[in-house]
C-alpha cells in the first residue's frame, strides 16, 4: 500500500511526464524515481531512496530550497525541462499531508532568473506556423514582456530567427524550422496552431474584442504561432503572462535585411575565430557590438544588440536616432553625467519581471534585491529627467515623452523597502505598526533568552549553561555531561548529546509556545505586506515598462555619442539616393585593434546610375576583405542611427546587405571554393534589389 505522499506525487508527476518533478517537501526539493537517477547523475549528488508504503522504497535526489537557481541552471543547460512544485499552504497540525502544486515549468525559453540569464542579450522564445511555403514566426522574452509576431516567407523568417537565435522553438509536430540554431525545439499537438485555438488564446488574454484589435486582421500564420506562444506560457509559466502586455505585429519592409550568413561574416555579434575564445565571449573587441557597446545599463546593451540587427529602412526614425546621438555628442558633460545617472539604474525589466510575478496569489517568489534594484532604478529617473530635460530642445523631448519617474511608485519602494533586507527583514522598520510590534516582540525574546540564561546561572552554579534554539528541538537548556548533577530536578531531559544533555522547564515551554506564535505572526504579516507592495508595482507594470524602455533608448543614444566623441565618427547624411559616397572610410573594429593612426582610410563611391560595381584586386593580406566589410559596416552603421568612420558620409537607404567575405569552404559536402562562391552569389543576387549592397 503506498503512502498518501506518493500518491500526490505520482498524481502530479502524470501530469508532467516530460518534466523533470522538483518536488518541495520542507527545506528540499525531492526528485523521484528516474527522475532522481536522472538528477543525481547530471548534478552529481547522492542517490538515495525513501520509503513509500509496505515494503516499497522509491529512488531519491534532492537539493536544498535555496540552491534551486543553481541547479536549474546546470539541467536547462543540458536541455532538460524542470516542473517545479510548491507546497501551497503551510503544514498544520492535524493535517498529515500539505497540498501542492505545479506553479511553473523551467524551459529553456521560460527564465526569468537573473543568474541564469545573460544580462546583456535577451533570452527568446519563439513559435513558428508553416503553410504553403509562407511562415509565421512569434518570440517573446519573458524576463522583459516582449512580444513580437510577422509573417514572411521561408528565407524571410530563416533571417530573423538568425537575428533572435532563440534558446527554445515551439513548432507543430513534424514541422522542421526553416534554419538550424533554433535552440531546444519544443514540438506541440497541431491543435495549440489551430486558427480558433489560437484567436481565443490571444484575445482572451489580451482582453481584445478581435484580431484587427491586436493589428493581426489577415495575418493567419502570425495569429497561430502568437496565440500557440501564449498558451505554452499560460500551460508552463503563468505567473509571467502578466507581464506580456502588448504585442507588436511587425510589418515587412521596416528592417534592413541580414541574413545569419551575413551577420557572422561582417562579425557583428561575435569574431569569426572559433574555438575558446568564440565560446568564452573572449574576442569581444573584434566584433562591431564590442566596440559601439559603452552602455550602462542591460537594458542598454539589450536593444543596441537589437538595433544592430535590425537597422533601420525608415529615414525619419534613423534621423530621430542621430538628433539624439547628437544630443551627447554636443557636451561632453552632459554625456559624463548621464552615465553616472544610468550606472545606478539596474535591469528595470527584469526585476519587474520578478516582483510581478510575485503579485496576487502567485507562489513564485520575488527576491529583496529585485526590489532594491526596481527602488534604486526608479528613484534615479527623477535625475535623468532633469539633466536630459535641462535642454528644452526637440530631441530632448522626445527623449522625455516617455521617461515616466513612476513617483507613487518609487515612493512605496522607498518608504517599504529594508535598504539592506534579507529573508525575514524585507520591510523596512516603521511602515508598517502591526509588523514592528511583532519583530519588537521578537527582539524582547532575545532580551528573555539572554535573562534566563544568567538567571539559571546564578541559580544553578552551572555557569557554562546555555539557552539556544534550533527548529528541530525548540528552546532548550544544554548543560555539559560534568554539570549533569547540578541540574535541578524540575528540568525536563529533552534531548541527549554526547558531550551533554539538552532540557526544558514549563517557563521556557510557555515561552516557547509564545515566540513561535509571534515568529509565525510576523511571517504573515511581512509576507502580507511583501505581497500587497509587489501588487501595486505590478498594477503599475506598463508605466514602469515604457519609462524602462525610455532608459534603454537614452542609455543607447548617449553610448553611441561616446563612440562618436571618442573614436573620431561624423553624422552621415541618410537619404532616398542611390548613392554610398565616403571619404577617408574606416573599418570601425580594425581601426581599434592597429596602432593609433596607422589605420588607412579609403574613399568609396557607388552609386546605381554611375559606379554600380566595385572590382577589388591586390595582393594576398592587402586589406581587401577588411575594405569590403568596412563598406558593409559603416551603411549598416548609418541605418541604427550611429555617426560613422569617416571624414564624410552619405548613405542612400540600404535594404539588404548580403556578404560571403571571409565565407569557408564546404567540403564536407562535396563543394569546392569555386563552387560555394558560385552557389552563394547566385543566392545573394536571386534575392536582392536596386537598393541592395552586396560585398563578397
């Protein structure tokens, strides 16, 4: 006969047969059955086993509560899913068995952990449809409440997910993502990408009457692969959909087009060199990202990465982004004092992520240095407000529209908030009464312990005595074994060491009984207030949103002005023409990687009408490939909206870059040189039009 523990537990396991089960039962999570041998040979600790009825014992593993983090880490890594259940109400006496449940399923696609994320990239999700060669593609990243969805064809939706190299793809069974790198590829029933199931799932939690509501009328393959998103994370991680609160339809032709090929060879994100140093992030300064990248905050460094990847095509917003670049660039002390400002601004998104997770009835808890992080971050903004607002001109209010300072907010933080809290120390002393006379009362259990033990001293004449407190045993005496006849006879023996014996009196029991009472009551309380603090930060999640959104711009555009500032960059001129026209161009990395001022610059000039074709010739290491990138470069430079290397510069808008340069043989595939060149400039000009550059 199994025991009702192992009941609950194989109930709730059914329900997740494909998830490892983290099962909490006190201060551990317990793995079971395969899962534990599974868990014990991955995270290398002890297999055991554990009685479960008459006769039957059950393999077991487990970890403490609080090294949950570190842990997932090592099995997400791995490629394994992770259910993790909670015990949902505290024991009572009398109830042999506490009730539990699922509250998330860590997936790769899922965290919203700050240790196991990387701050400076975002972390995706996305989900992918496919009919008739047409491809809807949606992503989120649920650690900042992303959400993006757009529909293209096969090629068109293989470079964006080049662009977002998500950690997880949810696909319908049997359909292959059009592209390899999709990190861990999540199957579902075809039924979750059904047309009805996937307007109800979107429309439902967005509160929306319709499709044309959402900007998604027409548009059935997006529809399916957002609503299929969205019941993946109300089915595994619902405590984050609270987050999710806009979704934004993509429309073709609003991002010049870079294709995963393109983007590796003009090291945009990472050095082509492969090996240790491409794996470790070494290498850094041999890409484009590492040397624009002076941000301050992740937020920061989050959507520069973006805009590298998706330059602009529309002139109005790139010259949005240039005033604002050079906003900074104009003063030096503007830009010096920004940063300081940004420097104490933390991953607002993030830690919102967490502390709204936590609101209402959610068991997922929040950490106290989120909100420090979120009480730090927004009590900056007034600050940033005023050295950016100083100004009066248009860039500065455009900067200001949406930099909210979230006031009431930043003031609960403040007036709530411990500056330096720990696990039971949360909220500050003074917000509220109800919680400072309960911790008064624990602090007047201190004052007890420390009477009692002198008291029982001078009494007993045993003075090594001492009172302590252990949550096994409770509140005791302890008394060395040659102090034992010393003990008076109304002391009760509680518990025996090999050193000495542990007692209790009816004095410290009723103490006992008092204490533990006021300790739980203070829990409730905190916990209470914890809650209702993490409610009113959520309610005012959207506002807090955009003003983040607000610093990552700011922080984007004064990084950019530093590299202007610092590497010797001008505003290229960015119009409708035809024409790419530098004088003294610069490769922007080379130029960091050589000895200052030995960088040679080079004049370019193309144009559909004139000079449409650039033919390269010179020897072995003469600088053609870097000529070439530098070209490539410095057009998609122009279309984030940086300034440029060079003495002068004039960019008609760019549609597509494609590159081979630096490209490699596949001989594996029985291709020669000749052959991959043939095949891959066949490809880049099949796909390109009167305003695409291609290099190679």
């Amino acid at each position: 006969m199994t025991t009702p523990l192992r009941r609950q537990y194989l109930e709730i396991k059914r329900r997740y047969p494909h998830a490892l089960l983290f099962f909490r039962l006190g201060d551990f999570y317990e793995t079971f059955d395969e899962d534990a041998k599974t868990v014990a040979r991955e995270l290398e600790i002890t297999l055991t086993s554990r009685p479960m009825g008459k006769g039957e014992r059950a393999p077991l593993a487990g970890i403490p509560h609080h090294s949950l983090d570190a842990y997932l880490g090592k099995l997400i890594a791995r490629g394994y899913k992770v259910a993790v259940c909670e015990q949902t109400e505290a024991p009572v006496k009398g109830k042999k068995l506490v009730d539990r449940r699922v509250v998330r399923v860590v997936t790769p696609g899922t965290l919203v952990e700050d240790d196991l994320l990387e701050s400076a990239a975002n972390n995706y999700l996305a989900a992918l449809a496919e009919a008739d060669g047409r491809w809807g593609l949606a992503y989120a990243d649920v650690s900042t409440g992303e959400f993006a969805c757009l529909e293209g064809d096969e090629s068109e939706v293989a470079a964006e997910l080049g662009r977002l190299a998500p950690a997880e793809t949810l696909s319908p069974q049997g359909v292959t993502p059009p592209v390899a790198g999709t990190g861990t590829l999540t199957p579902l029933p075809a039924a979750a990408f059904a047309d009805k199931a996937a307007e109800a799932s979107l429309l439902e939690h967005f509160g929306a009457a319709s499709l044309e509501a959402l900007g998604l009328a027409g548009r059935r393959l997006a529809t399916r692969a957002a609503g299929a998103l969205i019941g993946y994370l109300r089915e595994n991680q619902p405590a984050v959909l609270g987050h999710v609160t806009r979704l934004s339809p993509e429309r073709p032709g609003r991002f010049m087009s870079l294709d995963a090929s393109t983007v590796r060879n003009l090291e945009i994100f990472e050095p082509l060199r492969s090996g240790p140093e491409r794996s470790t992030g070494a290498g850094r300064e041999r890409t484009l990202l590492g040397v624009l990248d002076l941000t301050k905050t992740a937020m920061g460094a989050r959507l520069l990465r973006r805009w590298l990847g998706q330059p602009s095509l529309d002139r109005r917003e790139i010259g949005e982004r240039q005033d604002g670049v050079a906003f900074f660039e104009s003063s030096a002390v503007r830009q010096g004092r920004t940063a300081e400002v940004l420097g104490r601004i933390g991953d607002v998104e993030r830690s919102l992520t967490r502390v709204s997770s936590a609101a209402g009835s959610s068991p997922v808890a929040t950490t106290p240095r989120d909100l420090v992080s979120l009480r730090r971050g927004l009590g900056s903004l007034p600050a940033l407000r005023e050295l950016i607002g100083g100004d009066g001109g248009e860039a500065a209010q455009r900067l200001l529209a949406e930099l909210h300072t979230c006031g009431e907010t930043a003031s609960l933080l403040a007036a709530a908030i411990a500056d330096d809290p720990t696990p039971g120390a949360v909220i500050r002393d003074g917000f509220s009464d109800d919680l400072d006379g309960l911790r008064g009362a624990a602090r007047d259990t201190r004052q007890y312990v420390a009477e009692l033990e002198g008291r029982e001293r001078e009494r007993t004449g045993i003075k090594t005595l001492k009172v302590g407190y252990n949550r096994v045993f409770g509140y005791y005496i302890e008394v060395t074994k040659a102090q034992v006849g010393k003990v008076p006879p109304e002391w009760q023996r509680k518990q025996t060491l090999v050193g000495g014996e542990r007692y209790t009196t009816e004095e410290l029991r009723d103490h006992e009984y008092k204490a533990l009472q006021a300790k739980e009551r203070e829990e409730e309380v905190e916990g209470r207030l914890l809650r209702g603090v993490c409610d009113q930060v959520a309610a005012e999640g959207a506002r807090i949103l955009e003003a983040a959104g607000a610093v990552a711009l700011i922080d984007v555009l004064r990084a950019l002005a530093e590299a202007a500032s610092r590497y010797g960059y001008v505003r290229p001129a960015v119009d409708e023409s035809d024409v790419i026209a530098l004088r003294d161009g610069r490769h922007p990395v080379v130029e960091r990687l050589v000895a200052e001022g030995t960088f040679v610059p080079n004049d370019t000039d193309l144009s559909s009408s004139d000079a449409q074709v650039i033919v390269l010739t010179g020897p072995n290491m003469a600088g053609k490939s870097t000529y070439l990138r530098q070209v490539a470069l410095i057009a998609l430079m122009a279309q984030v909206g940086s300034f440029v290397p060079a003495a002068e510069a004039r960019i008609g808008i760019v549609d597509r870059i494609a590159s081979r340069v630096g490209a490699l043989d596949d001989i594996a595939a029985g291709h020669s040189t000749f052959m991959v060149e043939m095949l891959e400039t066949a490809a880049m000009l099949n796909g390109s039009t009167a305003r695409s550059l291609l290099v190679f």
